[in-house]
C-alpha cells in the first residue's frame, strides 16, 4: 500500500484546493495556538474545509487544549483532534472525534501512556519544536511497536527528502506542512505539494 499524504497547516481555500487535487487523504488545520502563523479561527477553518474534496477527511491540531477548546472543535465539523502537548483526562473525555496523539523527541517517552487510550486512533511523531520544519533522527522510533494505530511521521519533510523517510521508517502517513510551503512562507505551494505526493508514493 503506497503511503498516506497528510497536509498540514492549511490557511486558505486556494491551500485546500491544491491539497484535493494533490490527492492527499487528511488536511489540518492549526487552530487555538496563536503563536503559530498557521493559526486560523474556527470560522476560517469552515471556508476551508468546504473548499476541499468530499474524500479529504480533516483534522483540527491544537496544542494542550481545554475543555472548552476540545468541545468547540467537537462541534466544528472536523473528522480528527490533534493533540501536541498535555492531553488532560476532562479534555480527553470531552472529545467526541477521533484524537491523533502528537509526540516530540522530548516527549516521546510519554507514547505507552497513550497506547491503551481507546480515543486515540493514531500518533504522531514529530521534532522537537513542532511546526518548525526541521527533521529528527528517525531511530528514535525503530522502537516504537506498530499496534495497528495510524503511524504518522512528520517534522522537516520535504518533495526531496520524504521518499528516504518513507523507505527508512514506513510510516502509514507522511505529514508535511512547512515543507510544501511557498517562498513567502505565507500559503502552500501547488508544485511542491504535486511533487511531495508524487515522491512519497512512488517509493
């Protein structure tokens, strides 16, 4: 099974159009973590989310939400919650979707804590500073046991470096978002996000 495509960090409808014509099978958008530039409202996350293909499934990451957060992203729409960051047991229960559990090379010990979590469908495995674009070293995760939860490999991918991830860790996803960025660094580029799926799947 050739790998699947997840683009993340999707600020406008023109980025939703690019990721569906890509073909990518999951989009995020960042929402509730204002440091990020890739930070849109709920509202905005509407627009975006209606400019995608119907086969598109979408995913809301945020990190270390309240209750409250995790309820109106409940109510938004959205296929998946990812959650980097503390994940507390009120804003655990509260979420009625599917929760992608991110981890970092400083966090990474955390994974066994969630691997009996019924919510959690999948994890992610990211560098250190997430959203930064820089790549870690993947052996960190030969020890990480598949359970059959989607297997999500993000942090400084790019169209010429993910089809040597895809062969050194066989993630089920591969996760970019900086990575397929323009030159302004303000919206996806339609060429890069071609040529990353085209890379990743044609390993």
């Amino acid at each position: 099974m050739p790998v699947k495509i997840k683009i993340c960090g999707l600020t406008s409808a023109e980025d939703a159009r690019y990721v569906s014509e890509a073909g990518a099978e999951l989009a995020g958008m960042v929402v509730f973590f204002p440091k990020s530039k890739r930070n849109v409202s709920l509202e905005k996350a509407a627009e975006i989310k209606a400019a995608l293909s119907a086969d598109v499934r979408t995913c809301a990451v945020t990190v270390s939400p309240s209750v409250e957060q995790v309820r109106q992203i409940n109510s938004a729409g959205f296929d998946y919650i990812q959650i980097h960051g503390a994940l507390d047991d009120d804003a655990y229960e509260a979420a009625e979707i599917p929760i992608i559990k991110a981890f970092n090379v400083t966090d990474i010990s955390e994974f066994d804590r969630y691997r009996s979590a019924e919510k959690v469908c999948g994890y992610v495995f990211d560098a250190a500073e997430y959203g930064s674009g820089k790549s870690f070293d993947w052996a960190l995760l030969d020890g990480i046991e598949r359970d059959g939860r989607a297997f999500i490999l993000a942090g400084g991918l790019r169209p010429d470096n993910v089809a040597e991830a895809v062969k050194r860790v066989s993630p089920d996803f591969v996760d970019v978002s900086s990575g397929v960025e323009n030159d302004s660094g303000s919206g996806k580029d339609r060429a890069k996000i071609l040529d990353f799926v085209k890379n990743a799947r044609n390993v």
